[in-house]
C-alpha cells in the first residue's frame, strides 16, 4: 500500500450560520482542491476495505439463513456511484477486482415514472452498457430495479459530512428520498470523500438520515463490519 498523504492543511471554516448552499459552494471548491493529493490513497482503502466489508456481509447473510432454515438468497451486490465532476472517482479499481467481486456490483439509476423522478438501483457488470438516466448520468437504464434486501452496502459521493453522519450532497435529494423508506435505511450506506470535507458539524433537516460512517484516504470512520 502506498504511504498515506500528509494530513490536508485546515480549510478557512465556512461562516457560521451559512445556507446549505454557501456550504456547497465552500465544500465543493474544498474537495476540488483536495482530492488529487488525496485519491490515490483513497483507492487504496477502498480496494481493501470494499472486499472484506462484502465478505463479512455474506458471512451474516449466512448465518441469518441458517437461523430461519431457508436458502440464502445469494450474494448481496455493492451499491456504487457513477462519478460525475469532481466525484472521487473509483473506476480504475475495476482493473483490480476479481471478476467473483466485478458481478456483483450496482449502479444508481434516476428512473422518471408519470413525471415523478425515482432513485433505484441496477445490477451492473463493467462489461453492460450504460445509457443516461433521468439526471443524464449514465447507468444500467435497462436492469429491473434491485430491492433493497439485494444491496449489501451503498457508497455515496459527498461533499461534506459531519461526525454524527450527516451528509452535505448535491442538493438533489435522491438519497434522501431513497433513505426515507425503512427498508433502504436498513442498508450500510458510506460517504466517500477527502478527509479535508469532514465538518464540524452540519445543518439537519427533519428529512435526513445518518450515513454509517463514511471513507476517506486516512481509512475514515465505519459501523460497517470489515472496516475497522
């Protein structure tokens, strides 16, 4: 593993009291910043941390199985994100990954139903075609939409979460509205970001749900087994 980037320099804190959108605009231009130090030891935490996390995932799938005395239903998939901007971009891992760990992977999709746009997620190889979503990005528009029994763990791109895992995004309220269903709250979901995004503290809404932890070059903070 490469050595680890010397810590980032402390960021000018943004004005107290300020809107979510001056905490974009101050959080986006600090990850712009940031990331190009921080990526390639980011990558490396990753490339450790994601096939022990599914391991220990299959491990309690397992278990609970055997504790109903019903068939597993097979492996859970790694819920991913398609990088868009300054994104933390995960791609080059794919060379990297076995093809055991390549299938089973899944992508966001925005689905738009009846004018109504919808975050779901489908099955994704790298070798399927991506077309644009309802948001343009591209994602397996093709693939039925996975439950969220079928997701083992979700990583989320962020640009600033705070220490009781709340996540400063885009503003588009994707996650938000798919974290709201109890069933997908119940899936480990982790911030991926440069550890110089990680705020104080962050304003709430009444909406939001606390991320897991979230993962960042210096390894990050985790309730997810395989990451300690």
């Amino acid at each position: 593993m490469q050595p680890l980037p010397p810590p980032p320099p402390p960021a000018s804190p943004p004005p107290a009291g300020a809107s979510k959108d001056s905490l974009r605009r101050h959080y986006r231009q600090l990850r712009r910043q940031s990331l190009p130090l921080a990526e390639p030891a980011l990558l490396e935490v990753l490339a450790t941390a994601l096939p022990q996390a599914l391991a220990a995932a299959d491990a309690k799938a397992s278990a609970r199985a055997t504790a109903r005395a019903k068939p597993q239903a097979g492996p859970s998939r790694l819920g991913l994100y398609w990088p868009v901007g300054t994104e933390p971009d995960w791609r080059p891992l794919l060379e990297r990954w076995p093809e055991a760990l390549r299938q089973r992977l899944a992508l966001p999709v925005v689905r738009c139903e009846g004018g109504v746009g919808r975050l779901t997620y489908g099955a994704w190889h790298p070798a399927d075609p991506l077309v644009a979503d309802g948001c343009g990005i591209p994602a397996p528009v093709a693939a039925a939409p996975l439950e969220a029994q079928a997701l083992a763990l979700l990583l989320v791109p962020a640009l600033a979460i705070d220490q009781r895992g709340i996540r400063l995004g885009s503003g588009g309220g994707w996650y938000d509205r798919l974290r709201a269903d109890p069933a997908w709250r119940q899936v480990p979901a982790l911030a991926v970001l440069p550890a110089a995004c990680l705020a104080p503290s962050l304003p709430a809404d009444p909406w939001d749900v606390p991320f897991t932890g979230w993962l960042d070059e210096t390894g990050g903070r985790s309730k997810v087994s395989g990451f300690d």
